[in-house]
C-alpha cells in the first residue's frame, strides 16, 4: 500500500496554510510555485503516481488531482481576496477631503451695462426693432435744432449741455440725434430702429447724476403708426422687462420732440405699489419718455408729417439696472471696482 | 411753482380729495412732485386742533421778577383766560387785542430753541416763580418758517377759540412745471388746468380798480422802441401809499408759495405774479419825477454802448446793448424783466408807486439772466413766455389790492403801449387727424368738450372738422400740422392716457437691414469673456495729460488736436480720449489695490478730431489688460506665476481664432508705451491693426502700478472686424489615423519662431496638417547662441493611411529646408 495519499493529505494542509499566510501577491506566487508550480511539490507526487502499481493509480491520481483542484481554487479566492484588499487599500490612500474649495475657474464677465443693453435691444430685436449706431460727439443742430428744440428755448433748459470749442459741435446729451440721422438715412422706407449709445450732461458726479450714462433710444415712423401702437408696444416691452404681470402707466409729460409726449412708470419693483424709498413714495417708478414724433421733427427727417406719423421713446438702461438690482449710486458704473462688476 | 390749496380753491372748486387731484394732475402732465401739508393730519407736525388755537391778548402785563418777561392773559375760546409768561418781544407792555396762535399744556409744537427741528410737548411750569400753563407760539414753534425772533401775529378777522389748523391749516403742492406748460406758473393756470380736469369752472377775480385820482395820461408817458423785444408796456399810477407790512394771510400764502414778504406794495406785485404768472414791478414813482423834472418818459430800449446801472442788490453793472432795459429821460432805471435799479426802488418813504406790466421777449430776458446770473421768480417766468394779454389785467388787480392795503388814490386810466396785439392762432381739427395720431376714435363731440374745458373757442367745420380758437392764455399751439398735434396733445391729455387703448404695430415690417456693423463687436465681447476677461467701462472724458503719461520721460502733452470741452465740469474731464489705454491702466492700478489678478477688456470709441468743424472720427477700439498671476492662487496651487506677454498673447490668439481671422501674424514692434522686446504689431492680412506687449516700466510707474509685468493691447476694432470673413469653411474629420512626428531644430538665437515655424510649414506641403511648437531649450548641451526648438508634427492624408517611408521622407524633407534657410540642424 503506497503512502501518497497520506503524503498529498500533508502536502494540501501545508498548502493551504502558506496560501492563508500569503500577505501580498508576491508572497503568494511564491505559494503557487512552490507548490503548484512545474516544478512544485504538488507535481512531484503526481510524478510519483506513475511508478505505482497499475491498480492503484487510478484512486490515487484521482485523490492527487482532486487535491490539486482544491489547491487551485484556493489559490484564486486567496488571489482575489488580496486583490480587493489591495484596491481598498489604494482608495484609502487616495481618499481627500471633498469640503476643501474647487479650483477656482477664472470666469468672464460683461459690463452690468453691456447685459443691461443687450437685453433691452433683444426684446426690441423681437419686435422687428434693428440696432442704429450714432455718434457721441455732434453738431447742435442734430442735438437740438432738428429736434425741434431751438436755441435759447426755455426747452434747452432740459439738458445740461458739455459744448466743445468748436462752435456748433457738442458731446450729444440724449440719442435723439440718432433720430434725424436714421431718418434721413432710411426716407422714404418706414422705419423701427433702437438707437443705443452714449451720453453726456453737464453735471456735477454724485449718487445720483453722471456726466456720461447710455441712453436706449427708439423710433418707428410709416403711414399708420400710432400712440395706441405706442402703448401696446411699451406695455410688451414693459412686461418682458419687469415681468408679465408688471402694471403700468402713462403720463403726461414734455418733450419737444414728440408730441403728445408721455412719460412710462411701473408699479414700483421693490415695494409693489405701497410706497417706499425706491419709489420716492409714488408706488410707481419712472421708467422710460415717450411720445409720437412732432411733426417738425418728422419734417425734417425728410418725412411729411401730414402723411407720415411715427412714435418714439428712450430710456435709461443704467437707472433700469439700479432699480432692478438696488443699487444706490450710479458712480459704481464707471469706477469699475472688480467688487461691483464681479456682482453681475 | 409751490400752490397753496386754499388760495387755489378761490379760483377753482375741488371736488376731490388731495392724493386724487394730486394724481389727476401728474398724469395730465402737471407732475406733483409733492405734497406738504401744514398743521393738518399727515402734516409733519399736525397741530392739535383741541390745544392749538386762534387767542386774542387781552392784556400784557410786566412780569414781576423779570425784565426781559412779560404775562400776557389770553382768550382762547375755552373757560377763563389763561396767562402765561412769555419773552417774545413783539408783545409789549400795554398792547392789547393782538390776535395770536395759542397752545395749552399737552400740545406739541416745534421746539423754537433747538438749532434742528425737534418735536417738543408743551408742559406747564413755573417762570421765574410765575406759573405758566400756555404759550403764544412763534412761526418757528409752528413749522411755518424758522423765524423765532417774535410771536405769531394773525390778521385782526381771525375768530378767536378757532382750531388753528381750521383758521390756516394749509396744503401746499409742489409742481414740476414742463417747459410747455409755463402758463402753470400761476394760480390761475393752474386752477384752469383743474377745472378743464375735473369739469368745474374758474373763478377770474376782477381786473378792477376803484380809480377816483386824475388820469395816468398827463402823469406819465410810456413808449417802446422794439415790439419785438417787448410787446407791450403797461403802467398805472396809485398815489398816497403808506409803506408797511402786509397782512397775515399774505405774507403767509408767499412765504408757502416761496416768496420773502418784504412789504405791502411788494408783496403785491409778488403775490399777484404768482396769481396771475404776469411778473410785475413797483417804482417809486416821485423819484421818478424827480429825475424827469416833471412827467417821466419811460421808455424800453436796449442798452446804448457805456451805460451803467446799480440794480437793488447794489451791484453796478455795466450794460451791453443785448440788455433791454427800461429808461426815462435821465437814463436806465431797470434792466428789463430781471432787476429794477436802487435809485427807483420802493423805500419805506414811498408814498405813490408807478406799477409796471409789462411783455418782453423770452429770449432776451433768458440771455438777460443767464448773463447776468440773475435767476429770478420775473425773469424765470418771462423767460418761459407770458401772454401780453395778462399785462392789464393783473396790473389793475395789483393797484387795487395795494390800494387795499397801503391805501391811497389810483390814476384813472392804464398807460398801455401795446404796438402788435397778440395774434391767436387757429387750427383746423378732425377727427381722422386726431384718429391718424391716437389710433383711437374720439367723437367730434369730446374732442370739441374737451378744448371747450380748456378755453379754446371750437366752431363746427364740415362733417368732421373743428375750427379751432386758442385762447390769448396759450402761447403754446402752433398752427397747420403742428396746431393740430398741439390740439391732439391736449385732448388726449385730458381725456385720459389711461383710457387709450392697447395695440400691436399694424404697419409692414421696414425693409430688414444688415447688422454688420453690430454683431462681430459683440461676438468680440463674447470671446474675451469666454477667455475669462472682465469687460469694463470707463470714462470717455479724460485729460491730455494722462494720455500724455502713456509716453515715459517726455512729459509733454501731444500736440495733437483733442476734443476739448469748452466748458467742462471738472478739471480731470476735460477732452474727449484718443486711446483706451490710460482708462484701462487707471483701473488696473485701483483694482490692483485689492486684486492679485487682473484680466479686463474694454471696447468703445476714441475721438480723433477732424480738420475744421468737421466732427471727429470716432474708431472703435479694443483694449485689453493683464497682470498679476496666470490663475487665482488656490489651496492646490498658492503660488501660480506672473502674467507675462504670453498670457496676453494666447488670449489674443484665442479671440482672432474666434473670429476665424486666419492671416494673423504678430511682428516684433516697438511703441513708446511697452517695453522695448516685448512688444509686438498684430498684422491681420499684413495690416497693422494695433499693438500688444508689457508696459515699459516708466509708464508703469506713472499710473502707479507695481514693479510686475503690466500687459496690455489696443487694437483697431473696425480694421480688425472689416476682415471677419462672412463665413468660412469647415474640413471633415478625417477618416485614417494621423502621423505624428516629433523634430527638434537647433537655430541661431537671432531666429524667430515664427520664421521657422513658417520654414516648415511651406515645406511640409499638404500632408503636414499641424506644426505645433512644444519646447524651447538653451543651454549646456547647446553651443552659445544657439536653441532647439521642438515641434509635434501631424502629417495626415484624407485618402489613405501614411506609411513610415511617406512620413519620413515629408520629415526629411522639412529638415533639409529648414537646413537651406535657417541653418538649421536637426537636434540628436
């Protein structure tokens, strides 16, 4: 009677054993060779398998390989195990604080002014309102004459006025001059144009009043333009600006190029209506003049005035942004501090 | 113009509540800026109508143990008199009947002692041992003004035990007065506007006077020499006046309107300007006659080369000959409209008062004012437009209430130069002109309600025309087209801005035109944000000399034309900028304070003056900077480098690739404001389009920035945008795999990148799709004056995969080029 089975039952103790001790997987290739390996304990007693009796060996290779099998599958639990240890170990490693700050990403931003007018000129742009660029520095005639305000009418006392040293030629107090330029550009076409751009009065710089704001200026002139399109067109623009449910009103007022003339409010953004600081008390803020263009205006566009009719209205998009942000002092705009422009 | 209800409700009723009228006229276009109340409910300080009162003294007794004291014993209306102790010195021992403000214990009142307004409670006490539970109170104590020099005294009429806030409570609105509207300067105008509003009808008080002296003519003789600068001149004559105060109420109704009561034949004049908006002036008409040396002679007529005139403030001024004045024989004795002269002033010896109504020409007495800095309530009013018609009537209303109040005899008669009578204009109106404008039908009927409310004369014309009338009170409607926008205005004025309806632009869309111009500089404002730039905005008014600090060393300010503002308001806004450069750097320098890390952008015009009276050229800009670290600092990374002009320049790279501007190169350059070597010239298609690089550290220091790189660029934006293509192609994605071969090229230092980078490019034909430059070395292994540039080459052909020969034989090929050209030698 041969002693293999006795010597494969030692062998797979000391097999599993040195498998269980394996600590990494260095330690346990070791084991597999040493053991399973070619040239490995295991093969030996299966080499000795042949030299035994012709009866024997079938139950003792059966007993070998089955010993083998077992050792096998020990091997790969005891691989994988390591393995997942392994990874754990290396997550562990890797593990980070996630409430430390994310790297900042530098971000870009456009002036409060440039979002304010873009805005402004996309909702015109919706209403078939193109853009029309005119210049800052003009003639008086443009600024004032032509728009029906003549010299030393008590009307001038309406813009505070910054003159240049050469006569005639001035830093334009208001888009309007946009007006006869578009005017004269497009006669005898209609026209819907918004005139965004720059503009200057003579005043002291405060809280309250700049030497230079942009103005958003528009024109619409054909053969049935009228103040009830006037107001159906402001009241659209109020409410995509302020929102849908935004009331407002019409007042009367002045301008001497436009005629009826009217001034726009909206229901006061901040207090609703009751009355608070931002609205003076009034519930309403001011948000935008208006008018239909006087007939001497639209003469001198190149328009007849008995045939032609158009309106016209102009806002201040620093003063909108001010009131719907709260922003109590209009220096901010061009001062340009990072911790204003970075707000927006 | 401040009104006082009470004194509008004489010429009109109210039917309405004050918050309503309030918002009734500010929608009509008479904006109530605002509503001050006195001594009634929501007034700052109502006053109690149980312990403020009309008292009458009944006697003014010395007060025992005080000099300075008195005990006066008032009836209040409420049991038995009370006395109280009281200091004010208009109240005398003896004086009795005085009609004064009278305040229980409990009341509360302004305190007249305290430099601010503090509210106080009036409490008994004892004065100086005499018990005083009651107080006669100060025009200080009542919120009327800050007088506490004296007590309150009421006119005679005021019924005793009365509320004071019955008695004189008062409503003052303030309003905003457009410069169409200037016939609102006036009671009257304004109670018109009232009862056009609210259908009720204006009281006219009578132009009467009661005239039993001899005629004006024969007393005085008036003659103008321009009807146009003046369109009329009237005066009357009142003879006997005693100089003194006014009475009570009308010192009160000016002081609310805002108007100093001087004394009774001026606070006429005052009081009736304001009633009727017709500026009027006193003068004393014996010194007149004086200086005539018998019957004064006035005549309006401009200013003559040298004449000299002390006007009432006591300035001698002399007079150019666009000053209108008013003369008589012996020279000027008013500038017209805008100040009177010392000599002809009322004095409290004046007994007889010539009184002048008169009509000059707005523009003049604006000219007048302005020159003179002479802004007054007349010159304000005449500078606005008064109709001559006014004239008459309110200088016989004048006479008559200082014939009231000063007594006195009036001339029979006005002397009344009047040349041109006003024309009233008349417009024909219709409804289709009115639809035409409204877009509204408005029936013949309301539109001819409404001028009627408003005065105008209305006839029927045709089936739907009016043949309107303005009346003399309307300078403001023109005639033909104009009239009837005038006439339009003021129907839908009234009949409601409300009440017109709501409706979306019927009228074809205009031929659409190209936005060109527009949207690229948009586009540009994208890029640069997406690149992580902050678009800032800075004044467009500068000085010469902080442009002039662009320039290191020179200190000169260019001799170059600037847009110069001929009255500028501040000493640092005085030209219109010709670069964008010294804004940017100032914001730079003030963010930079409290910022480690800058990148802003700014796009807006400069102002390059033409020749002439040409108007300037007006380029877009664009201007970029750049300073401190590359990225913020962070926990992963505290200390990131310094912006250099690489930075600058991926930024630049980046945007022109947005714009898909292909033909970009940038030159080595030099412009006095960048430090010399790092520098360069954007070319797009070989044009010049600006210039980007580090400032030189002498401008640095001018605009105070730090001792680190400042990098900067200013490019022409119209010359740049006028390259954008309209559109561009786009290649496909190809379908075999790229070569990808690195080279290393050892050049002389004096060769630029840019020139080998070019060397290969045209060598490596159509297969080599990218030459990208990944590495710059210099040193040990290198002989002196020598670097290797590496390049990542990607050759890459649509139809086929490249094989290792094709590839290399592309390589060698761009070496020996680069050999040929730069002597170049491929790095081992």
């Amino acid at each position: 009677m041969t002693d293999i089975p006795r010597e494969l039952t030692s062998l797979e103790a000391a097999a599993q054993a040195a498998l269980e001790a394996a600590a990494d997987a260095t330690a346990l290739e070791q084991v597999r060779v040493r053991y399973l390996g070619r040239k490995g304990s295991l093969a030996a007693v299966l080499r000795s398998v042949a030299d035994l009796d012709p009866a024997e060996r079938p139950a003792v290779g059966k007993l070998a390989n089955e010993a083998k099998q077992r050792l096998e599958t020990a091997l790969a639990l005891r691989r994988e195990a390591l393995e997942a240890a392994a990874r754990a170990a290396a997550l562990a490693a890797e593990r980070a604080d996630v409430t430390l700050p994310g790297r900042p990403i530098p971000m870009g931003r456009l002036h409060p002014s440039t979002q304010i007018l873009r805005r402004i000129c996309q909702i015109w742009a919706d209403m078939g309102f193109q853009i029309y660029r005119s210049r800052d520095v003009e003639t008086e005639a443009m600024n004032f004459e032509l728009l029906n305000i003549p010299a030393h009418h008590p009307a001038r006392d309406m813009w505070d006025t910054f003159y240049t040293t050469v006569d005639g030629v001035l830093l334009r107090t208001h888009t309007s001059p946009g007006q006869i330029r578009a005017m004269r550009e497009y006669c005898p076409e209609p026209i819907r144009v918004i005139l965004p751009g720059m503009c200057y009065r003579y005043e002291q710089i405060t809280a309250r009043s700049e030497i230079q704001f942009h103005q958003v200026e528009g024109l619409a002139v054909g053969r049935h333009v009228t103040m009830t399109e006037l107001k159906g067109t402001l009241v659209s623009f109020a409410h995509r600006m302020f929102g849908a449910g935004r009331r407002v009103r019409f007042r009367a007022s002045h301008f001497p190029f436009t005629e009826p003339s009217a001034e726009m409010d909206v229901k006061c953004i901040l207090c609703g209506g009751t009355g608070c600081f931002l609205c003076k008390q009034t519930g309403w803020l001011e948000i935008l003049g208006c008018g239909m263009v006087h007939p001497a205006v639209l003469q001198n566009g190149g328009y007849d005035p008995a045939v032609f009719s158009g309106f016209a209205f102009g806002m201040g998009p620093e003063r909108i942004t001010m009131l719907r942000h709260g922003i109590e002092d209009i220096r901010y705009f061009w001062a340009n501090d990072l911790r204003f422009l970075e707000q927006f | 113009m401040r009104v006082p209800l009470s004194w509008l409700k004489e010429f009109v009723e109210i039917p309405l509540p004050v918050p309503e009228l309030a918002e009734r006229l500010t929608l009509a276009g008479l904006e109530v800026a605002d509503i001050e109340r006195i001594g009634l409910p929501d007034a700052a300080l109502p006053w109690d109508r149980e312990r403020i009162r009309v008292g009458e003294i009944l006697e003014i007794r010395p007060h025992p143990n005080a000099d300075r004291l008195v005990l006066a014993t008032v009836e209040y209306g409420g049991g038995r008199p009370k006395t109280v102790v009281t200091g004010a010195p208009n109240l005398i021992v003896g004086d009795k009947g005085h009609k004064v403000a009278f305040a229980l214990e409990g009341a509360r009142h302004w305190d007249g002692y305290s430099a601010g307004r503090d509210i106080t409670t009036l409490k008994g006490r004892k004065v100086r041992g005499v018990p005083s539970d009651g107080m006669v109170l100060s025009e200080k104590e009542l919120g009327l003004s800050d007088d506490h020099t004296g007590v309150l005294v009421l006119d005679p009429q005021a019924p005793v035990g009365m509320p004071l806030a019955e008695y004189m409570g008062d409503v003052v609105l303030d309003l905003e007065i457009t410069p169409n509207m200037a016939r609102c300067l006036s009671i009257l105008g304004v109670a018109r506007e009232v009862a056009a509003l609210t259908g009720g009808r204006v009281h006219i008080p009578p132009a009467q006077m009661r005239a039993d002296g001899e005629t004006v003519e024969g007393r005085v003789a008036v003659a103008i020499a321009d009807p146009a600068l003046c369109a009329r001149y009237a005066a009357t004559l009142i003879a006997g006046v005693t100089i003194g105060p006014s009475p009570e109420w009308m010192r009160r109704r000016l002081r609310l309107a805002g108007i100093r009561p001087i004394n009774n034949v001026v606070d006429v004049t005052n009081y009736v300007m304001l009633e009727w908006g017709q500026p009027l002036h006193a003068f004393d008409y014996d010194v007149l006659a004086r200086r005539a040396r018998g019957v004064p002679r006035i005549t309006v007529r401009p200013a003559r080369a040298g004449e000299m005139l002390t006007t009432l403030d006591g300035a001698t001024r002399p007079l150019s000959p666009e000053r209108l004045l008013i003369t008589d024989t012996a020279g000027p004795i008013a500038i017209a409209g805008v100040m009177g002269g010392a000599e002809t002033e009322v004095t409290e010896g004046t007994t007889a008062i010539l009184l002048e109504a008169a009509n000059f020409h707005f523009i003049s007495i604006r000219k007048t004012a302005q020159a003179l800095k002479l802004p007054s309530e007349a010159s304000a009013r005449f500078g606005r437009g008064v109709p001559p018609s006014a004239a008459v009537p309110a200088a016989m209303r004048a006479t008559e209430l200082m014939r009231e109040l000063a007594g006195g005899t009036i001339a029979r008669g006005v002397a009344d130069c009047y040349p041109a009578p006003q024309v009233s204009s008349v417009v024909t109106l219709t409804t289709e002109a009115v639809r035409r404008i409204l877009g509204m039908d408005l029936p013949r009927a309301e539109v001819q309600r409404i001028l009627t409310a408003l005065e105008f004369l209305c006839e029927p014309q045709g089936e739907t025309g009016l043949r309107v009338t303005a009346p003399d009170h309307r300078l403001d409607i023109g005639t033909g087209v104009v009239g009837a926008a005038d006439l339009i205005e003021e129907v839908v004025r009234i009949h409601g801005y409300d009440r017109i309806p709501v409706t979306d632009m019927a009228d074809r869309l205009p031929p659409q035109r190209d936005a060109a111009a527009v949207d690229p500089e948009e586009r540009v404002r994208d890029l640069l944000a997406i690149a992580g730039l902050q678009e800032i905005l800075t004044y467009r008014l500068t000085t010469p000399e902080r442009e002039a600090a662009l320039v290191p060393g020179n200190g000169q300010v260019s001799p170059r034309p600037y847009v110069t503002l001929a009255n500028p308001i501040s000493a640092d806004r005085v030209v219109m900028r010709q670069t964008l450069l010294a804004g940017l750097l100032e914001v730079m320098a003030q963010n930079l304070r409290l910022r480690e890390r800058l990148r802003f952008f700014e796009i807006g015009p400069v102002f390059l003056p033409g020749s002439g009276n040409e108007l300037p050229a007006e380029p877009r800009r664009l201007a970029i900077g750049m300073a401190g670290r590359i990225t913020p600092a962070s926990w992963r990374d505290p200390d990131p480098c310094r912006t250099d002009y690489f930075d600058l320049k991926g930024v630049v790279e980046t945007f022109l690739q947005g714009l898909h501007l292909r033909a970009v190169g940038f030159d080595p350059a030099t412009h006095p404001t960048f430090a010399p070597g790092r520098t360069a010239r954007l070319l797009v298609d070989d044009e010049p389009v600006g210039v980007l690089g580090e400032v030189h550290p002498q401008v640095r220091a001018a605009f105070d920035l730090p001792a680190a790189p400042i990098c900067l660029a200013e490019f022409d934006l119209d010359a740049l945008l006028a390259r954008v293509p309209l559109t561009y192609r786009v290649a496909a994605v190809p379908r075999f795999p790229p070569a990808l071969q690195d080279i290393a090229l050892v050049v002389d230092e004096e060769v630029p990148a840019a020139e080998l980078t070019g060397t290969i490019r045209a060598a490596g034909g159509s297969l080599l799709v990218e030459a990208r430059l990944f590495d710059v070395y210099r040193g040990q292994q290198l002989p002196r004056g020598k670097k290797s540039l590496a390049f990542s080459l990607v050759f890459q052909a649509v139809d086929r995969t490249l094989t290792d020969a094709e590839v290399e034989a592309e390589k060698r090929r761009i070496v020996e080029a680069a050999a040929q050209r730069l002597g170049a030698e491929l790095r081992a």
